[in-house]
C-alpha cells in the first residue's frame, strides 16, 4: 500500500474525518486529501504527527521494511 493509502485506512480505523485528522495534525484539509491521494508527500516532521495521532509508527505508514537479521553495529 501506498503512504496515502496507509493514512486513509488508518485515519478510518480511528474514526476520524478528513477534517478531523488535519486539525489535530495542523494542516488544512485540502493538504490531508493531498497527502492520502498520493498527490503530495507530507513533511517528516507532519508524517510524524499523523503516526502519532493515529496510534502507529511511523514505520508503519510509510512501509519502511526493517531488516530483522542486519547486524547491529557496536
């Protein structure tokens, strides 16, 4: 799935509206609809927001895979 995707079904999940979520994220509505039609990437520090508000990581919207058998350095 898509960042966007993540967000919308997320942002579903939590029963919050498109307003809803960007009032609590500090961005306009129309940026939130942006953000999960894949038409615009959001900051770092606002996709931080959003994992924050909808009760998951960060990690978990952008689908970053973590490699469980790389080696730990130190």
């Amino acid at each position: 799935m898509s960042l966007g995707q993540n967000i919308r079904l997320r942002r579903y999940e939590a029963g919050l509206t498109q307003r809803e979520l960007a009032e609590r994220i500090d961005v306009t509505q129309a940026a939130l609809n942006m953000f999960e039609n894949d038409r615009r990437q959001p900051a770092f520090s606002t996709g931080l927001r959003i994992a924050e508000v909808l009760g998951c990581r960060p990690e978990d919207l952008y689908e970053i895979p973590i490699d469980k058998n790389r080696r730990k350095d130190g």
